[in-house]
C-alpha cells in the first residue's frame, strides 16, 4: 500500500473516530477471527497453523508425520504422502467467546475461513511439495468504559477498538535424504495491516475529544527448516522432529495520529526466532500420541524500535499433547474406521502482564468417506486465558475442515 493511500485512508478514519456518536472502524475490510480483548496488544493472537486433524490433538504437528494430513507446520513432513496422491486440505471455524472483569460480562462470536492448503509429490517418494494460505496473527477487539473525571464533574466514554490481521502464503519443499530421515524448508511471504484506536470522549460538548490512532503495515519474506527423523518396528512406527526459523526484520510502516497529529515511521519490527521438537509414537496405524514443545523468542526481536521485552513482551513456551484411535483402519464397520482425537496445549501468554498461562482442551472426531479419499474433521476446543481478578476470557471454537486425496497421478489400463 502506497504511503499517500495510508495517509488518505487514516483521515477518513480520524473523521469517523471524531463522531461522539459512534466508535468502530467501519472502514476496515479485514475478516478477523478473534474478538479477544487480549488482541489488543503487539500483534494479536497468533496462529499455530497445524491442520483440523491436529488441532484436535492438542496442536501437536512437529513430531506428526501422516499420509492422511498436509501438516505444514513440519515442513519435513510432505514426503509421507503417498507417490500417486494429490492432497487438498481446507477448514472453516466458528468461536464463542465470554468475557469477564470487575464491570461485568460480555458475549461474542465470530467465525472465518481458517486455511487452504494443498500437497503433491514431484519425484515417486523422494521429493514433495506443499502450499497454501493461512493466517499469522489476528486483531479484533471492540471495549468501551464508562468513568468520571477526579470528583466527579464530568463523565466520558473511553473506547478501545482494533482490527486486522496478517496474512501468509507460504511454499514448502520436503526431500526423504534416505530412509529414515527427511529434511524441509517452507518460504512464506507475508503481509498485512494492524490498526488499533483509543478515544476518549466527554459528554459535555464543550470538551474536546481526544483520538490516538495508528495503523502498523508490515511485509516480508520468511523461512522455516524442519526435519524428522522415522523408523517402523513391525506394528511400531516412532518420529523425531524438529523446527527452526531464524530472527527475520520486518519491512513496516507505522502511521500514528494523536488528535491532530500526524505521523510516520520506521523504527524497526521483527519477526522472533522459533524451535522447537516433537516426538510421537504409532501403534499397528491404530493408535497415535504425541508431544510438542515450541518456543518463540518474542523478548529479544525488536519491536518499535526496542527489544520485545521494553514493551512488555516475554518468551512464548507452548507445550502440545495429544492422541488419536481408531479401532480398525481396514475394518468392514465404519465406526471402526472413525478416528477419534482428544489433546491439550498450555502455552504462556507473549505479553508478560496477562501473567496466567492460555490452556486448550481438545475433541475431536474424523469421518471418513466411502467412495473418495476423504475426511471431514471435526475439532471442538476449549481455551481459558487471563485470570479472574483482571479479564478472563473463555471460549469453545468449532473447526470444520476436509482432508481431500486423489489419484491424480494413476495411469489406468484399458
């Protein structure tokens, strides 16, 4: 986005902020999939970006390796799609959330398309390819406060609202070096807009109102290396994997208004650093469990200018568990070929102040198809985070999702 459509782009919001009527952003075109107060710092709530099947284990994916699911998070996992198979894999999901602090509760609900990806295979079992479309992070957030100056002489609304997100599209390439070890990189390319406002308005007329607005743009070309180390001892199949991205600079822009002035800068912004391993462990294709650990350096990347941690934000730990079962993969019932997935993630909050620790719960259940390669996943999560004496947000998020496999490269004899 050019510069001089930013500038004329935050006018026409300062114009609608100035309204003592309303505050929104209504102007804003992006699809959020939050709605958490707890977006309103940094750069929102981040996805973790494994598929439906995997979410419902907990997010575990680092250790995962399957031909039933295009796990993009392990960029070493392509290679475990079948040599003939073309994969499709796309979800849509549904959230309710309930907020609560000291000045009462509030209800919300929203939904999005969560990703789209795809997979493929270039050479027999040695080489695989992926690509898709997901989301990195989202901001969504609308609180408003009633308060009264010192002694009570004038009342006013104080408004916090944000919108936005950043997006990525990403290219992921995954060799099999020998039997037992796998190597892969994703590319992601990644893009968006962040804007969050602040007013305060009296409601005597004769006291000025007061915006602070500002609309962060940020894009940049990112990687991630993953390898997975694989065996299989008869009926028992173990995996070993790890992630890394390195510390990556952020080309931005930040355009900031305080009532009536204007301004723009460039202070730097970065990307952390992120590892982290997996293992998980098969039993006769029947049963499956796994664990992960990631961590996200947030308190050393720069934001604004300064190192993540002079404006409050600390190191990202997350820890996944999760298993799936089902009864009989080849069997004649069709609840025997049902898989059924549970799993947890407790994972600390980026931003130091929340202090509690977000944890996850996990359900859910894959359906297989008769006739095609598919399954439709379900997953039902739900996530405390916060803690009672401040705001505690609590939410259950539906995830819809169908895993599509074809033989698109089978050569049919006549």
């Amino acid at each position: 986005m050019k510069i001089e459509k930013k500038i004329a782009r935050l006018i026409g919001l300062w114009m609608v902020l100035l309204s003592p009527f309303t505050f929104h952003l209504s102007p804003l075109s992006a699809q959020n999939m939050t709605s958490s107060p707890y977006s309103r710092y940094a750069y929102g709530d981040l996805n973790e970006n494994v598929p439906t099947a995997y979410r419902a284990m907990g997010g575990v994916g680092i250790g995962m390796r399957s031909n039933r699911a295009i796990n993009s998070a392990q960029p070493a996992s392509f290679t475990a799609c079948d040599s003939l198979t073309f994969m499709f894999d796309l979800a849509a999901s549904v959230n309710w959330s309930r907020y609560r602090d000291a000045g009462g509760m509030k209800n919300k609900a929203n939904g999005n398309l969560e990703y789209v990806t795809m997979q493929f295979p270039l050479y027999k079992r040695w080489v695989a390819m992926s690509l898709g479309l997901q989301p990195y992070s989202s901001v969504g957030y609308n609180i408003q406060l009633r308060d009264s100056t010192a002694g009570g002489d004038y009342d006013y609304t104080l408004a916090y609202v944000g919108e936005g997100n950043i997006s990525q599209v990403y290219g992921g390439l995954s060799v099999n070096v020998c039997n037992w070890l796998a190597l892969g990189a994703n590319v992601y390319y990644m893009w968006g807009d962040l804007e969050r406002a602040r007013s305060v308005v009296f409601d005597d007329a004769t006291i000025n109102t007061t915006i602070q607005y500002e609309m962060l743009h940020v894009s940049n070309v990112r990687l991630r290396y993953g390898a997975q180390f694989f065996h299989t001892f008869g009926d028992h199949s173990f995996n070993l994997g790890a992630i890394y991205e390195n510390r990556m600079k952020l080309h931005s822009d930040l355009l900031q208004l305080d009532t009536d002035t204007l301004s723009l800068s460039n202070t730097g912004w970065e990307l952390p650093m992120v590892w982290g391993v997996g293992a998980s462990y098969t039993w006769d294709n029947r049963l499956t469990v796994a664990f992960d650990f990631e961590r996200q350096c947030m308190a050393a990347a720069l934001y604004n200018g300064a190192p993540g941690s002079a404006s409050g934000l600390q190191d990202r730990n997350r820890y996944a568990f999760g298993a799936e079962y089902r009864h009989n993969p080849q069997g004649r019932k069709y609840v025997e070929r049902v898989m059924w997935r549970a799993g947890v993630n407790v994972q600390d909050e980026y931003l130091a102040s929340i202090g509690a620790k977000r944890v996850t719960a996990s359900l859910g259940v894959g359906f297989p198809l008769y006739t095609i390669g598919t399954v439709i996943n379900t997953t039902l999560e739900y996530t405390h985070r916060g803690n009672a004496a401040g705001l505690e947000d609590n939410s259950l998020r539906l995830t819809i999702g169908a895993s599509i496999a074809e033989n698109w490269f089978f050569k049919r004899r006549l």
